[in-house]
C-alpha cells in the first residue's frame, strides 16, 4: 500500500500468451491443471489492480484429441475444423478455471485483417477495452476456423506481440515450454545457460530453435520474433517458463531469474507498419539508386518510380516488398502500388512520364518501414 504522501501505482496492463504444449499433454488433451495455475496467478496479478489479457493457443491441439487423430495434419481445411472443435472445448477450461478464482473470461477471436484495417483495428480495441474496464479476463485466439491465409501467427505469438500493442500494454509475457532463451540448446549442452537480458532481438536470432513439440506450431524463434514486434511497439517482454511457480507475478514484480527479458525499444511504431515489418512476408524485391535511399531514410519521402533501378520477382499491387540500396543490402520494407511487370517498365521514369490513372508513388510513406 502507498504511504500517504505517495501516489497509488499506476494500473498496468499485461499481455500473457501460453502455447500448446504447456497446455495440452502428448495428445492435445487439455491439461486443467496448466490452465488452472495460469489463472490463478492472473487472479493475482488483477487483485493487485492490474489488468490482465490472456492469448492462448491449444484450439487446433485440442481439436485433435477430440478427433483423435493424434498429430496434426497438414491441410488446411482440416486444421481449420480441428480448430472449430477444439475451440469452444478451450474456452469451456478457460471459463471454469476462471469461475473458480471468481473472474470471468470473455472470448475474443481476432484474425490478421484487425490489425491492418483502421476502423477494424479501432473496434477490436474498443472491444478489449470495455471487456477489461467491465473486471472481464478476455482469452484472445486467432479465429482459424475462417482463417483464408495461413493458420496461424506465429503460435499466437504474433497475435499476442499484436495485442500488447493495440493496448499499449506495459508487460508482454510469452509462457513456454523452456526457462527462457539459452545460450545453446539445454537439452543437448549442459552448459547452456540461461541469457536473461536482450537488447537487440537481431543479435540473438541465432540462438533459438525450431518448435519445441509436435503439439505447437512456434518454438524460440517464434518467440524472440514476437518480442522484437513488441520491442519495437515499446513494450517489455518477459519469455518464461510456463510451468514454473508464479511465473506471471514475478514477471511483473521484475524477479531476479524469471526468464529471458528483450527490453523495449524508445521508438513505438504505429499498428499498420508493424504489420508490414514483421507479419507479411515479402513477395519481391525493389532496388533502389543511392539518391532515393538517402531520400526515403532521411526525409521520410515516398518511393517514385524515378528512384528503382530494378526489380526482383513476381508480385502484384498492394503486396509487400523489400527495398534494397544499390549495393543489395535491404533497408526498408513496404506495400508496392504496382504489379513487378509494370515497375520494371517504368523504373526510372519521372512521374510526368506515367499514365494519368496510376498512382504516382510506388511505395507511398504511409506504407513503408524502415528497417534497421
């Protein structure tokens, strides 16, 4: 409690994902136990008057022991319907386990587009918001049952790095099957040890593995790419153990030891540019002359075609390129307004040199982010 020339602490706002395989035992079956522990500590956490959004995968996982299919599947299609089942089966643990520590769940299914468009990105806010001013826990899942681009994020992690910056969260705490980011792989090098402070994500990309059980899509590489999304939204980032004793409140209190910590970046990027850096692969690449780089980088301009030099790939409007310096280095990424055939016609013409009804720019500033 504050002493009483102290002003009270400033409500926080928490982003905690947990994946599959901290959820679900070896075939998709919900573990009530993990849930129950993860909801406890989130009723911690609130009645220390913080506010607490919970992103969780295990739908799909779920699915599959309920079908009893026993791996996952490749296809689409039936991803998409072991999510459909497995879903309101996660959300049902979900709702009990928080009845028993006296919250209520509210269920929010989000997909890529909230993100990209302003009025969707506005309401899905909106929406959280009002669930967490209304004492609501919201449990937060990709809608991958109508999914018409790849399943997932990232294991959610995306989603959650997505979420933490919608809110403008203060803490995002990415649980996991592992303590944290190591040194080498723990399992195979007994003298790994725990790394726990990042400061560039780029300097330790090196370090993470692939998925770390057949029951989840992600792995530490999904996790420190999420943290870099959330680093550069400036939010802290604390990537923990799951299963260890009051992970969630000693992330918050900054405990000694919980975990591997990617420390925010000053500079907040807006939604939409995020999106673009981190969550769309590019299709092509766009070559740039000295003169436009120095432009684009220093002056915040927009691309016009008077500024490529050349063209890599296949890609159409609206889809996402990486710019590159003469050299090839790439330094900026962004939304193209023109189809690879039509760019490599006109690379290098003036403005006054295009027809009347296409758009001046070829990366307009609103659409591009520059990388470091």
């Amino acid at each position: 409690m504050a002493r009483p020339h102290e002003a009270p602490a400033a409500r926080r706002t928490v982003v905690v994902k947990v994946g599959s395989s901290s959820i679900t035992d070896e075939r998709g079956r919900i573990l009530r136990s993990a849930i129950a522990k993860l909801c406890s500590e989130v009723a911690r956490v609130r009645a220390g008057g913080d506010r607490v959004v919970v992103v969780t995968s295990g739908a799909v996982a779920a699915g599959l022991s309920v079908l009893d299919l026993g791996h996952r599947q490749g296809d689409m299609e039936v991803l998409q319907a072991l999510s459909a089942v497995g879903q309101s089966r996660l959300m049902g643990h979900y709702e009990r386990a928080f009845q028993e520590v006296g919250l209520v769940a509210g269920q929010v299914l989000l997909a890529p587009l909230d993100f990209v468009h302003r009025s969707q990105y506005l309401h899905a806010r909106q929406t959280l918001q009002v669930l967490l001013g209304l004492g609501v826990v919201p449990v937060v899942n990709e809608n991958d049952a109508v999914a018409d681009d790849e399943l997932r994020f990232g294991d959610n992690d995306r989603l959650a790095a997505l979420v933490a910056h919608l809110l403008q969260a203060d803490l995002l705490v990415l649980l996991t099957d592992a303590a944290g980011l190591f040194t080498a792989d723990p399992r195979l090098d007994d003298e790994a040890s725990l790394v726990e402070e990042v400061r560039e994500v780029d300097q330790v990309l090196a370090m993470a593995g692939g998925p770390g059980s057949a029951r989840g899509s992600g792995g530490m590489a999904s996790k420190l790419a999420a943290a870099k999304i959330a680093a550069w939204s400036g939010v802290l980032v604390v990537i923990a153990a799951a299963d260890r004793p009051d992970v969630l409140p000693d992330a918050l209190a900054g405990a000694s030891g919980v975990g591997t910590v990617v420390q925010p970046r000053r500079q907040r990027l807006p939604a939409r540019k995020l999106w673009i850096a981190f969550a769309l692969a590019p299709s092509g690449t766009v070559v740039v002359d000295a003169g436009a780089k120095r432009a684009l980088i220093e002056k915040g301009v927009s691309l016009l075609p008077a500024g490529v030099r050349m063209v890599k790939g296949d890609f159409g409007p609206e889809d996402a390129v990486e710019l590159a310096g003469p050299d090839g280095s790439v330094f900026a990424k962004g939304l193209v307004q023109h189809g690879s055939a039509q760019l490599a016609q006109w690379a290098g013409h003036r403005t006054s040199d295009l027809p009347a009804d296409v758009p001046a720019e070829v990366v307009h500033r609103d659409d591009l982010v520059l990388l470091p």
